[in-house]
C-alpha cells in the first residue's frame, strides 16, 4: 500500500485545476505497475517521483494510455509537493527531457522548460480540419514537444469553445496531440484534445501552453507572456500563466491538494 496525493493543477483561484496523481513512493514500482496505476486512475496524468537519493529528485509521468518524456502539468505538480517537503534542499528535477528548474513564487508554482524551436507551419492542418468535423483555421503550426501537437488557430474564442473535433479523425490524420485557440493576444482561450494519449480532452495542458509560446517566438515574438484559459466546457476552470525568451518558457500557477487515496499496489 502506498499514497497517491490528489492535486488540481493550474485552478482559478480555489476552483476547478487538472487533476494529477503524485506517488512519492515508487519502491518496487516496475514500469508495469505504473502504467497500471495511472490508467485506473484515470487522471490525464499520474506522476510518480523517485527522491530516495540525495540529489536531484526524477519524475515519471504516464497518461491513462502511455508514458510521457514531459508534460507541464504533471512537472508544475511535482514542483508544488516537493517545495512542500522537508527543507526545500531542491529547486531542480530531472524528467525525459531533463532538468527542470523550479520554484515557488507566493502561491505560484513555476517550472522553467526549454524553448522548443522546432515549429513549422502545418498547411494540412485544413485537410484535418475537414474529416475532423472542425472549422477552417486562420492558422496552424506544428510543434515537437516532443512528440508533435498541431496547434490550430480558429480565429476567436467562440470557434473554440463551439468546437466538437471528431477524435478518431485527428488521430488517423496524425494529430492525435491538437490544440485549438482562439488567439485573443496576451488572453487566450484554448481546449486541448489528446486521443493518442487516452486523453479525449484535457482541462489544462501545460505541453500545448509550451507549444503556443513556442509558435508566438517562431512568428517572431522573441520575448512575451500569457494567460491561457482552458477546462471550462469540463466543468474544471484552469488558469495557465506563460512567459518566454529565447531559451526557456516558464509554466506557472496555482495547486490545490484534493484528496489523499491510498492505493493497495
């Protein structure tokens, strides 16, 4: 038997968030166990960290479906627990695509990640646009976080609050990782659909916040912020702070501990 902490990530206030499983203790946990962990808990994401050392903590993070080499969310939750145990002798942690730094600012949880350069426009995004049932976008880009997001533009908030993408087409159409925008400048409303990870849709994606600051720096924005809004629709109002430079994208904002379950694994 072990505990899994219950967090929201990136709530409004105190409401709504990301619901993500923590197990801080993954003693005799093979990957087997904790794929099994994370599909019966069905969160977006389930995050299991390795501190049993001196040094710099490791995360792993799975969906329902797959592990993940990052996922902003999951690292944002990480951050929180582990600014909230003992003295706070870390201010890194090592994931799939390596470290990341972190900090808490206030109520604030911030993890630096790196600048993803590797965006291109995605002139297909309109064919997929079609079979998924989904208005033409103003624009769209692909971004390698690593694995690849199509990023949509639909042109304002309303088109993506209205938007019922069909999930199997994106997947079959190679874009089972999608982000839909409504770009509103530094306030932007966003919905994230990830069928490829067992994530029909996901009420805060700190990935795709990552991938939208990485496409505002390709257009030519070397440095900037916003503020994403997503999960309404769910029923999980979320707030995601961004900021950037060159080199890194910083993914900031509130926790709230749910719930503590104790799992017989």
């Amino acid at each position: 038997m072990r505990p899994c902490y219950v967090l929201r990530v990136f709530t409004r206030g105190d409401d709504g968030g990301n619901l993500l499983g923590v197990i801080t203790d993954v003693t005799g946990l093979p990957d087997r166990m904790m794929q099994e962990i994370a599909t019966e808990n069905g969160f977006s994401e389930t995050v299991f960290i390795d501190w049993r050392e001196a040094g710099i903590p490791s995360v792993r993070i799975f969906t329902p479906a797959m592990e993940l080499p990052f996922a902003g969310h999951p690292l944002v939750g990480a951050a929180w627990v582990l600014c909230g145990l003992g003295p706070n002798t870390v201010d890194r942690l090592t994931c799939g695509i390596g470290e990341i730094p972190f900090r808490m600012e206030g109520e604030m949880a911030w993890v630096d990640t790196p600048m993803v350069h590797a965006v291109r426009p995605a002139p297909e995004a309109e064919a997929v646009a079609v079979a998924a049932d989904l208005p033409d976008p103003t624009a769209a880009w692909w971004a390698n976080m690593p694995l690849p997001y199509l990023i949509m533009d639909l042109g304002s908030p309303a088109a993506v609050k209205l938007a019922e993408p069909d999930l199997e087409a994106l997947t079959a159409h190679g874009a089972g990782m999608c982000m839909l925008v409504g770009d509103g400048g530094d306030h932007v409303v966003a919905r994230f659909f990830a069928p490829e990870a067992g994530i029909p849709e996901d009420p805060a994606t700190g990935s795709a916040a990552a991938a939208l600051a990485a496409v505002r720096h390709f257009l030519g924005e070397a440095e900037g912020s916003l503020t994403i809004h997503q999960g309404d629709g769910l029923g999980y109002p979320s707030t995601i702070q961004v900021s950037w430079d060159d080199e890194v994208v910083r993914l900031g904002g509130t926790v709230r501990r749910d719930r503590l379950v104790v799992l017989e694994k």
